[in-house]
C-alpha cells in the first residue's frame, strides 16, 4: 500500500476524513463507494495532491436550507463532529409527537364514535409522546441544537403529564372527590372517576393547558427562524390549547350547576374545535417527517417546507452584513 510523506497509509486517511455528514449528499456520498467522490489518486495525480483533495472533502458541509429542515433549527455552529457521528434525532421526536396527537386529536372531534378525551391512548402518551420524544431531545442537546432540544424536551414532558393524570392510580382527579357520598365504596380506589366531574379538577386542569399556550407562543415567534410548516405547527396547537383551555373552564361550570345546559353545550363545541386545531397540527407535523425522512435518504426529490432562515435573518448575520457594509 502506498504511504504519504508523513508515512501513514492513504487508507487510514481516508478512514479518518469520513464523510461529513449522513445527510451530505452534494457530493456523492451514500454511494458505498469512495472513487464517485473522486478521492482516489489518478495515475496524473500526485500523493500530495490526492491527500489534499481527502481533507478538503472533510470540511464540506450541507447548505443552510437542508440543515433548516432537517433539524428544524438554523444551522449554527458547535464544537466537534457530533452531528457527524450520531444519527438525526429529529425524526424520531417527530413520530412520538404525531402518534400520539393524532389519535387524540379524532379522539376529541369524536371521529366514528371516539371520546373520552383520548384516554384509550395512555399508552402511546408514555411510550410515543414521552420517551421518543425525551429520546430525540436528549439526541438534540448532544449535537447542539437548542431550539428542538427545548421544545421536544417540553412536550415530551407535557405527554408523559397527560399520560399520568389519566392514570387512576396517580389521584390526579380522585383528590377532587371530597362528598362521602361519593367516597362511599371507593375505599383503596386513589381513581374515583366521579373527579372528572368536579369543578375543582376541570378549572384547575385549563390552567396547566393555559401555560402550555404560553409557551407554544414563545415556540411560535422562535419558529419565526425556521420554516412555515413548522410555524404552522406551533400557530393551530396554539389555536387548539386555547380552545381546550375554554372548555374545560365551561366544564368546570356546567359541573358547578347542571342547569347551566349552555355552559355544558358550549364546552362540547370548544372540545371539538380544540380537536380540529390539533388535527391541522398533526398534518403540518406529518408533512415534516415526510421531507425529513426523504432528505436523510438522499430521495431524488424533496416536498418544500418553506424555508424562513434566509427571510428572518439572526442577529449574527445582520451584524456580519453590517460590517460588510462599513468596509
């Protein structure tokens, strides 16, 4: 095997410079095969020349427009070569999130029958929307992005909330039982179900829904910087958290008086608009996955996503372009 000047092999040189990145494919990696990236030495080119040409397709790097989608973040620069040494961990938060709001967004339109505020998903709530998502934030902070880190971390967390207050055994809405006449029987039963018919859980629940639309607001002037699907994503799940936000304060009134048929009526409606926001969500969110899932295969063609970097431009390059300008 040929040696360079500074007698290491030129396959080892190789091994070290592999390719930037899993989903550079500008120019010609995923092929299985270095020669289609023209990294092997021709009988005209010298050793020098060819090790050259090895650590300059090293650097290469995919444009800011890929990076966008596919992490749903600016590209921004980190130490290190994480991002080229672990996997996308966008989709896999992606797909918790979508399999789990999906079904519960039909559950509260009351699609062919459906209801009970989706309690037939627990179980996807804690193992899709909870673990896959803490899985694909924990992935995000390891390469450095903070922005996708901080919302899969969030409602990863809110996932395994509703999942929890779901559960009996958590007394989430038990704890409102207080009438002995309703206590009666349900000795050793933390889960009395007569809980999510009292005021007191109902009013209380839309607060913890009123703070996750604050911070989906916040999410929704950040992606700003990111592109319309995922803008559109944090605009109708904040339409949604509204809406269920008012019907749970409606519940918690028609509860308090079961005259108050408006009340009861109005909540209904509120639960079924809250329903249709969150299933524009899960159609912006599916629309994403799909063009990630097709950039990071290198598929010979792409769906846009609507790219917003390059039209709300950060503070750097405002302060780059600036000092472009004075010189």
């Amino acid at each position: 095997m040929s040696t360079m000047n500074d007698d290491r092999p030129l396959q080892n040189t190789v091994d070290d410079h592999s390719p930037p990145m899993e989903k550079d494919f500008s120019q010609g990696y995923g092929n299985g095969n270095l020669n289609n990236n023209n990294l092997t030495m021709g009988a005209e080119e010298s050793n020098g020349a060819a090790l050259n040409r090895i650590r300059t397709a090293g650097s290469i790097s995919i444009s800011p427009e890929l990076f966008e989608k596919l992490y749903l973040s600016p590209e921004n620069r980190v130490t290190g070569d994480l991002r080229k040494t672990f996997a996308n961990p966008t989709p896999i938060a992606l797909i918790g999130f979508l399999l789990s709001l999906t079904p519960l967004s039909c559950d509260l339109m009351g699609w062919r029958g459906a209801g009970g505020t989706g309690a037939s998903d627990i179980a996807a709530y804690f193992f899709f929307g909870g673990v896959l998502m803490i899985i694909g934030s924990i992935g995000e902070w390891i390469v450095g992005n903070t922005f996708p880190f901080v919302v899969f971390g969030t409602f990863g967390a809110f996932w395994l909330t509703l999942g929890g207050t779901l559960v009996p055994s958590f007394n989430a809405y038990g704890a409102y039982v207080t009438n002995p006449a309703q206590m009666a029987g349900q000795d050793g039963n933390p889960g009395n179900p007569l809980g999510l018919q009292t005021p007191g859980f109902n009013a209380s629940f839309a607060w913890f829904l009123l703070f996750m639309g604050v911070v989906t607001l916040i999410f929704l002037v950040c992606s700003l910087r990111t592109n319309i699907a995922f803008f559109l994503i944090f605009l109708s799940l904040l339409g949604g958290f509204c809406c269920l936000v008012a019907a749970y304060w409606n519940l918690a009134l028609a509860y308090e008086n079961a005259a108050n048929t408006v009340a009861a009526k109005r909540a209904a409606r509120l639960v079924v608009a809250g329903g249709a926001f969150l299933f524009v969500t899960s159609l912006a969110g599916w629309w994403i996955f799909f063009a990630i899932m097709l950039a990071s295969l290198d598929f010979p063609f792409s769906i846009p996503v609507g790219d917003l970097s390059h039209v709300v431009k950060g503070a750097s390059q405002r302060r780059e372009k600036t000092g472009q300008e004075a010189v």
